[in-house]
C-alpha cells in the first residue's frame, strides 16, 4: 500500500471512529465508493468503512448504493469541517 493511500484509510477510519458507516460494526473493510470506468483510486472521500454484510450488500447493486455513499461520504466530510 502507498503511503498516500495509507494516510487515507486512517483519516476515513478515524472519521468513522473505526465503525461501519451503516451499523457501526467495529469489523470493516474499506470499500471504494468510485470504482470501474470512474477508475479505482483511493482519496478522502471516494473510500468508506463497511463490515462484510454491508459490503456484500453494496456491491450486489452497484448502481444504487454509490449515490447513497457519495451522500454519506460527503455528508461526513462536511460535518467534520464544521
């Protein structure tokens, strides 16, 4: 993993208090929210913790849920900022 990409997944885990953005379960995997022809690329805000159901969950309908975690993300973001 490069280190760019390191600094990135512990800036979302800490965002998330190291919790599944769904159910809060402490068991994740970072999933890339952007993905495919959009390129796999991994930045704030294009990567968020799941555990493994929602994960599952996420990738068996692509096309609904990457607007839920685009808002989500993004909602999550702004909130630290403020």
């Amino acid at each position: 993993m490069v280190k760019a990409e390191k600094e990135v997944y512990e800036k979302t885990y800490e965002l998330y208090s190291g919790c599944c953005a769904f159910c809060g379960s402490p068991y994740i995997e970072m999933h890339h929210i952007r993905y495919g022809a959009c390129g796999r690329k991994t930045y704030l805000g294009n990567v968020i913790p799941l555990c493994s159901k929602h994960h599952k969950e996420v990738h068996s309908n692509k096309k609904k849920w990457q607007p839920v975690l685009i808002d989500m993300i993004n909602k999550k973001l702004e909130g630290n900022n403020e």
